[in-house]
C-alpha cells in the first residue's frame, strides 16, 4: 500500500471515487476470445485502463522432459508485465520478483480447476502480457486467461473470474484503480469458481476486521458474477460467428 507520506484523498466530497464511481462499481471490461492467429487458445481483456493479452499453448510435450508427471499436466503460466505497460515499469524488461509471483499465484489457481489428469506428461503453457496497466492486473490477467484455456478446448471444472476489494478512507470498494490501490488502506484481490463460489484465491495487503472480510467477499462475489457473464458471452462470440472457410496459402497468391 501507499508509503509513509501525505496520502492523497480518494473519495470526493459527494462519496463517490476519483474517477466517478460508486464504491460498489467497476471499471468498464470488454473481453475478445480467439484473438491471436497461432495460439491454441487466446484472450483479449480491456478493464478499465488495463489491457491484457493471453495466448494458451497445449497440451504440448514437456520441456525439460523430467518435469513432467506421468499422472497429469503441468501448467506453467508466465506474468510478464510489458515495459511501456506504466510509468513504473518504464524501461524494464525481464522477470521480476513480482512477475515471478504472480505467474505462481495465478498457476496455481488454475492447477484447482483444470482437469490435468486427461494429459499425462505434457504441459500447458499459459502466456499473459500486460499492455496497459492501472491497478488490479493480477486479477484481469487471471479472468484473461480463464478464457483463453477455454478457448483451447483445456477441460476445467470451471471457468474462474477475479476481482479485487480494498478499503479506501475506511470504506470498502471493489475493483480498485492504481491510485486507490497505492494510497488505500486495504486490498484484496479474489479469485472463484462460479459454480459454487469456491475461493481459488485470496490474497491480503493491509488490515481488514473479519466483519469486513466477510463483507468484501460478498461485495467480490458480486462483481465476480458481472464479469463472469461477460467472460461467457466472449466465449459465446466465438462460436456463433461465421468463420470464413480456410483457404491454402500459396492459392492464387503469385498469379
């Protein structure tokens, strides 16, 4: 959370946020599947000002073959915040101590939902590129790539969704901005599955009363459900588009 220093207001003088919304409102998402070319699976995600861009790869052969498990696949995420992606990120390149957690955090989350006993000994590659960042990533990213797996056909018990609460000056809010989530007092980002609202995830910066842990959750769950449906719809897209018949490369293309 935000430093040691004056910390800037948060709420304007009617109650609502800096950028107009209410405590209970989130950013504006739209979600795109199937968006790259080559991948097997793939996720555009808008939130806000995040963008986020996901490409699945497998089930595929592990590589280094003595990673891989004769009982399951192994899904390997990689979180890769771009350089150009905010001005704190400005002129990096490479994992960082935080790209590294969050491709562990959000791996693992999915290691509870998908059904990787259907692949002995292959792996499933889950890439996330952050474009554009404005607070709460983890969790588009994580919403991204829960569509992008389906897209490639990866069985899963369920199709998770994320999002985060926090305290700003004493109250809770969802879906927290990169102002409110440096310079709040609280935030929580959530991941569930749907089906019967299981937690995937939970992870806690700052200080929160049980009685506002349980009000965050339901406040999460919530939110999760609106994005949930357009998680579904994004999917739907897909399927009910006419795609146009696949033409050989070299047809006609020097005569």
């Amino acid at each position: 959370m935000g430093g040691s220093g004056p910390k800037p207001k948060l709420l304007n003088s009617d109650g609502s946020r800096l950028d107009g919304r209410k405590l209970e409102e989130m950013r504006p998402i739209t979600i795109e599947a199937r968006v790259l070319n080559d991948a097997d699976g793939s996720c555009l995600l808008t939130w806000g000002r995040n963008k986020v861009l996901v490409g699945v790869y497998g089930p595929r052969e592990c590589i280094p073959r003595h990673d891989q498990s004769p009982y399951r696949a192994l899904i390997k995420c990689r979180y890769n915040m771009a350089p150009f992606c905010s001005l704190e990120e400005h002129n990096r390149s490479g994992p960082s101590r935080r790209s590294k957690e969050l491709s562990k955090v959000i791996s693992e989350a999915f290691e509870n939902v998908i059904i990787a006993e259907a692949y002995p000994k292959t792996q499933i590659d889950v890439y996330i590129e952050v474009l554009q960042s404005d607070g709460g990533t983890r969790c588009a990213a994580l919403t991204a790539a829960a569509v992008a797996l389906a897209d490639a056909g990866i069985p899963m018990k369920d199709l998770p969704v994320a999002i985060a609460v926090g305290k700003i000056e004493g109250k809770l809010a969802v879906d927290l901005f990169k102002d409110e989530d440096n310079f709040g007092e609280s935030d929580n980002p959530i991941a569930f599955a749907p089906r019967n609202w299981e937690v995937l995830l939970y992870q806690a910066d700052g200080l929160l009363t049980r009685d506002e842990v349980e009000q965050g959750l339901e406040l999460a769950k919530e939110a999760a459900k609106k994005v949930h449906e357009v998680q579904v719809e994004a999917l739907k897209r897909v399927y009910e588009k006419p795609h146009p018949p696949s033409v050989p490369l070299a047809t006609g293309m020097f005569q």
